[in-house]
C-alpha cells in the first residue's frame, strides 16, 4: 500500500471520531445554552476528536482489526465524558 492509498483508509478509521467531534459540541451549543458558550467550538471538537481518536487506535490495538462494537462503544462513553469534562458539567 503506497501512502496515497493510505489515507483514504485513514480517513475511514477516523470518521466516526470525527463525526463525534463535530456532532456533540454542536448539539451541547443548542441544548445547554448556558453552559456550552464557556470555551471555543474548535477546542471542544479538536479535544473530543483526540479523545475518540485515541479510543480507535486503543481498539485497533487491542482487538488487532478496526470496526469492532465494543470499540465504537468506547468511543462514544470516551467522546461524551470529554465532552462533559471540557464544559465543567459537574459543576
């Protein structure tokens, strides 16, 4: 595999990172009004994207191929917990 064959295939392992990046501090902007104004959308997106990122690769290494369920769900628990630490939710 040469390297622009590569990054087609790294852009599908981290597409659902990404899309959860993007999807919940948008969705935090609209429900919690309040408290989701606090620090910048781009800093929240960037620090879910690592956290999923890091998620992904932590179950590509584990499990020795991507796309296993219990990854997926990993990501989601490690993407929604950044998220609720990046807005101070426990206050």
């Amino acid at each position: 595999m040469g390297p622009l064959d590569l990054l087609p295939h790294l852009g599908g392992f981290l597409a659902p990172a990404a899309f959860l990046a993007l999807l919940l501090p948008l969705l935090a902007r609209l429900m919690l009004r309040a408290t989701a104004g606090r620090s910048a959308l781009w800093l929240q997106a960037m620090l879910v994207f690592l956290a999923g990122s890091a998620v992904l690769a932590a179950g590509l290494w584990w499990f020795g191929r991507d796309g296993k369920m219990v990854t997926y769900g990993a990501l989601v628990l490690a993407a929604a917990s950044m998220q609720w630490l990046v807005l101070r939710a426990w206050r």
